[in-house]
C-alpha cells in the first residue's frame, strides 16, 4: 500500500482508507503484469545475446 496512485481520492483531496485497498483494478493489474512479463522477456533475450 505504499507509494503509487490511488484510482480516486477523496472530495478534499486525501487518500483513501489504508483498508480500502484500490491501488488496483482489472485493467491496471493484467496491464502491470503483461508489462512485467515483456521487460523480462526483453532483458532474457538481451543477455542471452551477449558475449561472456
């Protein structure tokens, strides 16, 4: 629950409850993981390039 963006804040500006946990959705957590995946697979293959 620390750092990031939150979905929504309050009215006044504030973060949500530390309970709420909506530090992610449906969209945002499949776009995260695919991302990760593709940042792995782009330095496997960079590494498996290289010379020793």
């Amino acid at each position: 629950m620390n750092g990031g963006w939150y979905a929504y804040v309050r009215p006044d500006g504030s973060a949500p409850s530390r309970n709420a946990n909506i530090k992610t959705d449906a969209w945002t957590e499949g776009y995260n993981q695919g991302r990760a995946l593709l940042n792995t697979s782009a330095l496997l293959r960079k590494l498996a390039m290289a010379k020793p």
